[in-house]
C-alpha cells in the first residue's frame, strides 16, 4: 500500500513540475517576447496594436518587399508603413486589418494580393506565429479554435504560444531594429531566368473557399467601417496561364463587391528581368519604381 | 489519426481506460475494436482488402498446416505468391495506371481531409503482407501452429500500435502474448508512457525540425552547393533515424500501455562499427525478415547448386553470398519504392557488404601487420565514422527524387561554388536536439543498455529529465502534423 502511495506521489510531483514549470517558463517566454526587438515579432506586434499611419499595406512577402512607406510618404505627404509579412496568408492580412480598424481608419488600406497567395489553402495553418496573443486577443483566439480543433487544449499551456519562438527571442534581446525601413524589408539580387518554369499546370484550379471568405471579411470590415480598401496584384515576371486565372476571378469577384483592382502584374514597365530577384519578387530596385507609380496613383486618389 | 496527433493521445487514453474495465476474457475484442476504428480513421475502403487478406491467410495457414509435404510445398508458394502479388498491385498501382483518377474518401474526424482522388498504398499494407509472410512460413516450417482463433489472429495482423509502420512482429513473438490475460502493471505502463515521449522527442523535436533544411535543399537542389548538400545529408540521416525510430518508440509504448512487449526495430544503429552490424541495428525487424526468409533460403539454394570449390579462381561462397546480399538488398530497395534511386540505395549497401565480405582475410592481415587493436577507442571511431559516411552516400539515392538529382548532388558534395544555405532556427534546434540523441544513445551504447532514454535510480532527477522532455516539445516541437516517412513504404 505504502508503494502504491508512493507512485500515487510521484505521479502527483511529476504533474505539479510540469505545471510550475508551464507557468514559470511562460512568463519568461512572455516577457521575452515583449521585449524583444526580432523583426518580424515586434512587426507583428506594431501592426496590431500600434499603428497610426495614414497608409498601410498589408499582404504576404510580395507586399513586404514590394511597398517602400519612405518612397509612398514622400510622393503623397502622408505618412506609410509596410504590414505585410512573408509566409503569411489573406488570414493573416483580415486579422490585422481588423485590429487596425478597431482602433482607428487610415485614410488607405492597401492590401497586396498574387496568385500564389489566394491558392494556398493552408492560409490558417500559418497562423500559430499569432499564438503569443491567443490568451489577448478574442479574433485571435476565435480564428486560431476554427483553425484547428485543438488549438484551445494546446494553449491552455503557456509554453506553447511560443512554440519555436525561443531562438528569435533571444536574438531578439540583442537585436535592433531598422526603424527607418517602416516595415519594408529590400531583397537584392536578380532574377535566373532559367529556373522559371515554362509548364502551365494541367489543370487550372478556382480560389478555394476558405480564401475567398476572407477576402470577403476583409471587404466588409472595411465597408463598415468606411475605409477605403485599395486591392493591388503588383508585377510578376512571368505571369503563368493559371496566373492569369487567378486574377481574372479576382476582378470578376471584386466587380461585384464594387471593390476596385488595380493589377500590375502584366504592366509592360515591369518586364525586365533587371527589376526581379525571383518570378514573384521585386528586387530593391524594382520596388523603388513600383511604389513611385503604386504613390502616384495614392497621391492621384487623394487630391 | 497518425501517432503525432492528440486525437491519437485521447483515443489511446479511452482504450486503455477501457481495456483495464474490460473483461479478460474478450480483451482481445475490444483491441480488435480500436484497432479497427484506428484503420477506419484513414482511409475506411482498404479495410475490406485488409479483412480478405486476413480471412483468406487464416483459412490457407490452417490448409497449410493440415497438408502433406508435398501440397504443402505448392500451397506455400501459391500464398507467398498470392501476397506479393496483392502488395505489389497496390504498391505500383500508379506506375500500371498514371492517369487513375478514383476517388478514395478518407475519414474527417476533426481536421477537414483533403480529398484523395488518386490510388494510394493501402496504410500498413507492406507491413502486414511481410508479417503475414512471416507467419505462412513459419507454419509451413512446422515451427509453430496455425492461429486457429479467428480473433487472435486478426489482431495478431491488425494490432493498432504497429499496423502502420511495423514493427514486423514474429508470430512466435506477439501470437503468445494475445493469449495472455493482460492484468494492470503499473510499471510496464508508465515505461510505455516514457518511451513514447521520448518517441515523441525524436518525431517532433529533431525528425520534424531537421526536415525543414532537408526539404529546402533537397527540393531545389539546383540552388545549392557542396556545404550545403552535406549538411542536408548529415541532416537526413538524423531525420530519418529520428522519425522512424521515433515511430517505433511510440508503437511499442502505446503496446505496453495494454502489457504488449513488441519487437525493437532500432539499436543506435549510428554507433554501428560496420555495415553489416548496421543492418543489425537498423530496421531490425525488416533486416532480419529479408536475412531468414530471403537471404539464407537463396544462399542455400545456391550452395545446394553451385558444387564447385571454386568460379573464377574465387571462393563458392564468396559466389554465393555476393549474389544472395545483392539479391536481398536489391529487393529491400524494390519494396521502398519504384525508381531506379531505391534500387540502387539497395544495391549500394549489398556491394558495402560484399567488399567487406570478400576483404574481411585482407583486413585481417592488415591490422596484424599493423597491430591495430580492434578494441581501441581510435580505431572504432574510425570505425564508427567511416561506416557513417558510407550511409551518408547511400541516403543521397534514398532522399532524392530522381537519378540524376542524386547523381548531381554526389558530385556536387565535393564542390564549394554557390551559396551555402543557413538557417539559423533550423540549425540551432536541430544540433541541438542531434546532441541529445546523440548524447542519450552514447550512454546507452557505452553505459548500460536499456530501451528508456534515461536509466536511473533517483526518482527526482527522472521526474526532472522526463518533465524537461515535455517542456522541450512543448518549445521548440513541430507541430505540423506531418507524417512519418516510413507511412509511404
């Protein structure tokens, strides 16, 4: 009896260690990734929580990297900052968007979409980089639950909101940020033509559902708020058949909404090579002409 | 509902809370019963073709069993032929049919499911056809009888903790156990709960992270350079041991939750101071399924024909066993896979054997000459490392999806031109995580032997190593549900 008292104990010590130790490391964790200066986590937290500027781009890699706020700021005299974030998906985009507009209405809401980025299915998978405010942040926490089933079990541990985090926290406590940037992240380098793939896939596939219902949640938030939400497709270097697809079901869909499209991807401006760091990416120096002309439209728009 | 998920966790939990309920006597039907649900929550179609291999083997072995030497002869052949056949169709199915376009509907218990709208390896299939096999054999050897419970049999085959990916269990080994009335054993139960978190260590805190850099150069092999294809190798081979052996942990954990002791598939197969002894350590279930009913039958086939001293001024034997062990391994590869990558990763290590086979008197006279000490910690890392590197080379050809990338990246390896691919995370976590396994496997190997990733007799040190193991999931673990590799095989 006294043996079974004893694994009963041991049993009981093993779960209080785990629990103190949940407890204690997560508080940790969280401090850690308040303080920390990793770009893309304290982009993160900027872009929901802090932003104040007249203009904001939202999107995947290809707004990152092809929106400067200086280039923006300086043509239309209002102040810019680049959202978007490489790896995310339109999921991302809406959940951000939304707490913007909670807090205030930027006189533009750019939001960059590409053919990529619409296809992708996995657009919620991707969205555990935003577990660290899943106990915060009820849209969140909301988006997260529908994403995954057991996403509620997983977070009542308060280590694993920072699941895979700790490496860029810690770097994060040494790093300083390039404020001056305002989000922008510049890629150099040029394009090897010889990697593009000249097949077109056989068959051509639709927008899935699950993206076409956040676009949708990003128009409507956007008209009850009244904000002007701009959608832009910006260049590609070789836009494929199913490319081309994409963006015509794109226009058709926002035809409807009375949401207007302003595609870049075909503009004959943008078909050197010597402005391309890969078929979907602007290098630094294709991103300074394409915000000029993306600021020249603002700027048109806002006289 | 794959090993790396939580749904598998609760399901786990519910069976074994039952099964303790459960009366002894029908325990076995209610393992009958998950393992059931747990093949229906993949794809529900290919547990008819499962149930007909099932009833049709019971019968055969039964026949088999009751026939004379003779019929019993023919009746052997017909079945091994019969399961091959079976294996094989679903195996290269898409190779006989590229455009099929059927629509297989696979379970959505929580996650939605893609749908499958082509043929796919029915789960498990090879690994039930080689036990299966196993079993025929052995009947028709007379070293054991025929199941003649229709039950025990069926579980024998579908056991849910190794449908999967093996182990590939004798019928000597795991028919006796089902027998057995299964009573609360409190520390074969928490031993199973040890070595399935550490099977989870290994999945997803080193399997699933080093994946990430393996993938990224592996799949664009054209943007990489020599560091980077080594690095990716060095990564791969930790990858797999990791997922596989990770995978093993967690089968014979979840079977000791019920008081099941499966077979080890895996016994630090890295430490291996030749290939022949790796092949003792890796896949031991498979290895030794391919040495006894494929490589001795033939070499003693052969010797049975080859009467010879000598061919070629070279041993009969040496004849003998260069064509067993390249027939053995050619066909390990076949089974991995169709492509000429897997035949010749196969083939590869049956020449490594072969040399050493055919060297082992040269060998011998050279250390003699030289006085090496065998025993000498320099000499078997020496041994240790180049019998590595030898699975470095072969694990190119398993990992690369055609020949000429695996051909490319040979000869890239010994070129230093273009960018070496780094990623931090991935690096960091990854080392770090090969150190401990590392690390806990030298201790095991050099130490003291045991299956548990920690041995010792402070109670509050394990209570800390085994709660640490959690945390470091819970840390850095990846969490993408991604399935093992041997589930394609």
């Amino acid at each position: 009896m006294q043996g079974l008292n004893f694994k009963i104990f041991k049993i009981i010590l093993f779960l209080i260690f785990l629990l103190v130790s949940d407890r204690f490391i997560g508080i940790i964790l969280e401090k850690l990734y308040n303080k920390s200066n990793d770009i893309n986590i304290s982009k993160i937290r900027y872009t929901l929580y802090d932003t104040h500027e007249d203009i904001l781009i939202f999107g995947s890699s290809r707004a990152q990297h092809h929106y400067i706020p200086d280039t923006i700021s300086k043509i239309t005299g209002h102040n810019s900052y680049n959202c978007g974030l490489g790896g995310q998906g339109i999921a991302f985009s809406f959940i951000q968007i939304s707490e913007t507009l909670t807090r205030y209405k930027p006189l533009r809401i750019i939001f960059d979409v590409s053919p990529n980025i619409l296809l992708d299915k996995n657009s919620d998978q991707k969205l555990n980089i935003l577990t660290p405010y899943y106990h915060d942040n009820a849209l969140i926490q909301n988006i997260l639950n529908s994403s995954s089933s057991f996403e509620k079990l997983k977070c009542t541990s308060f280590i694993y909101p920072y699941n895979g985090l700790l490496f860029d926290l810690l770097t994060g406590l040494v790093y300083t940020p390039h404020v001056s940037v305002k989000g922008y992240i510049p890629i150099y380098g040029l394009i090897d033509t010889t990697t593009i793939a000249n097949e077109d896939p056989g068959i051509l596939q639709d927008i899935p559902s699950d993206q076409m219902k956040y676009l949708q949640k990003i128009i409507n938030i956007c008209q009850s708020y009244k904000a002007e939400l701009w959608i832009l497709v910006s260049p590609i270097y070789k836009e494929t058949k199913e490319d081309t697809k994409i963006i015509q079901d794109l226009r058709d869909f926002l035809f409807q909404k009375h949401v207007h499209l302003l595609d870049f991807s075909k503009k004959s401006d943008f078909s050197n090579c010597m402005l391309f760091k890969d078929n979907l990416h602007l290098n630094y120096y294709g991103a300074i002409k394409y915000s000029k002309i993306v600021a020249d439209s603002i700027a048109c728009s806002l006289k | 509902m794959i090993f790396n998920s939580i749904i598998y966790l609760l399901f786990l939990a519910i069976v074994a809370i039952v099964y303790y309920i459960f009366p002894g006597k029908l325990k076995w039907l209610l393992l009958l019963l998950a393992s059931i649900g747990y093949y229906l929550s993949f794809i529900p179609i290919f547990l008819l073709l499962l149930a007909v291999i099932v009833f049709v083997n019971y019968f055969m072995a039964i026949w088999l069993a009751n026939a004379n030497d003779g019929r019993s002869s023919l009746l052997i052949v017909l079945i091994i032929i019969l399961n091959i056949l079976i294996l094989a169709f679903f195996k290269y199915f898409n190779n006989l049919f590229p455009d099929n376009q059927l629509q297989l509907y696979s379970v959505a218990l929580f996650p939605e499911s893609e749908p499958v709208d082509k043929m796919i390896l029915p789960l498990g299939l090879s690994y039930l056809t080689f036990t299966v096999l196993s079993y025929q054999i052995e009947v028709k050897r007379k070293t054991i009888q025929p199941e003649t419970h229709l039950g025990y049999f069926s579980l024998y085959l579908l056991f849910f903790p190794r449908i999967a990916q093996g182990p590939i269990e004798r019928p000597q080994h795991l028919i006796p156990q089902l027998h057995q009335d299964h009573h609360f054993n409190y520390s074969m139960v928490i031993e199973g709960l040890k070595l399935m978190l550490w099977g989870y260590f290994k999945k997803l805190v080193i399997a699933d992270r080093l994946g990430i850099y393996v993938n990224a150069v592996y799949n664009n092999s054209e943007n990489h350079n020599g560091t980077s294809f080594i690095v990716a190798t060095i990564f791969f081979a930790f990858q797999i041991y990791a997922d596989f052996s990770g995978y093993t942990d967690i089968a014979i954990g979840s079977a000791r939750l019920f008081g099941f002791n499966l077979s080890n598939n895996f016994k630090r197969p890295y430490f291996a101071t030749s290939i022949k002894e790796f092949w003792n350590r890796w896949h031991i279930s498979f290895s030794t399924w391919l040495r006894d009913y494929i490589f001795l039958p033939l070499a003693y086939f052969l010797s049975n024909r080859m009467k010879k001293q000598r061919y070629l001024h070279i041993a009969t034997e040496k004849w003998i066993y260069l064509i067993a062990i390249i027939v053995t391994f050619a066909i390990c590869g076949i089974w991995h896979g169709v492509g000429w990558t897997y035949l010749i990763w196969g083939v590869l290590f049956g020449l490594y054997l072969t040399y050493a086979n055919w060297t082992k008197d040269f060998y011998k006279k050279i250390r003699k000459h030289f006085k090496i000490n065998r025993a000498s910690p320099y000499y078997i890392t020496y041994q240790i490392l180049s019998t590595f590197i030898l699975v470095l080379l072969a694990w190119i050809f398993f990992r690369a999806d055609s020949l000429s990338t695996a051909f490319y990246i040979v000869k890239s390896v010994f070129t230093f031109s273009g960018d070496f691919f780094i990623d931090y995370k991935t690096f960091i976590y990854g080392f770090t995580g090969i150190l401990i396994l590392i690390y806990v496997e030298y201790c095991r190997e050099f130490r003291s032997e045991g299956s548990l990733p920690f041995l010792t007799n402070n109670w509050i040190k394990e209570v800390f190593l085994y709660g640490s193991l959690i945390i470091i999931i819970m840390l850095v673990g990846v969490f993408d549900g991604s399935q093992f590799i041997y589930f394609q095989y």
